[in-house]
C-alpha cells in the first residue's frame, strides 16, 4: 500500500480511510499508532464494537477483511481492487484512483 499511499497522499481529492471492526478499542488504538494497518495521518475509524453490523461496513457491503475500496461522493467507485503485491496490481490500483478522480 506504501507506493499507492505516497502516489497519492497530496492529493487533495484522495482521502485513505481505515475502518477497523475490531471489538477491542484498546487493539484499535494500538494499530493505528503502531502503523500496522494504517498511518496515524490518515482517516481511521472504529466500529465501537459493532464490527460488521456497523452501517458503514453493512452499507458497502463489506464481508471481507482487509478490503480497499474506491469511493467517490459515498458512493463504491470500485469495489473490485487488484492485490497490491505486485507492480501490476498497484497500477491498476492507482489507475482506479485516478478513473474515480478524473470521473
């Protein structure tokens, strides 16, 4: 995610939001400062103990974990993300964003 996150982290139509449904806020607190999953700059939400059944998880129809997701206007742009192993899958990635930007 490193690549695709310094690509566009300046751009001010790209906001990176972490969701985490964990039930232990103390484990949710503990990743974001640690970086693990996300970077404490970045928009990081929690469930407050409602992991799936929150709306925002429910609503987008979340069911896999992690997950990323192209939102645009609280609407899923792409709900179809490549995997960001290879070089391959990040371009297509960052292209998803710019489709969603250019859009």
């Amino acid at each position: 995610m490193e690549p695709i996150y310094n690509q566009f982290y300046a751009n001010e139509h790209v906001r990176f939001v972490s969701i985490i449904i964990d039930q232990d806020r103390s484990g949710w607190l503990n990743s974001v400062k640690g970086g693990s999953y996300t970077n404490p700059e970045d928009i990081n939400l929690y469930t407050a103990g409602e992991g799936a059944k929150h709306p925002v998880i429910r609503d987008n129809l979340i069911s896999g974990y992690p997950t990323l997701y192209v939102l645009k206007n609280e609407k899923t742009h792409s709900s179809s993300t490549p995997k960001l192993g290879t070089p391959a899958g990040r371009a297509a990635f960052s292209q998803l964003i710019l489709d969603a930007i250019l859009k």
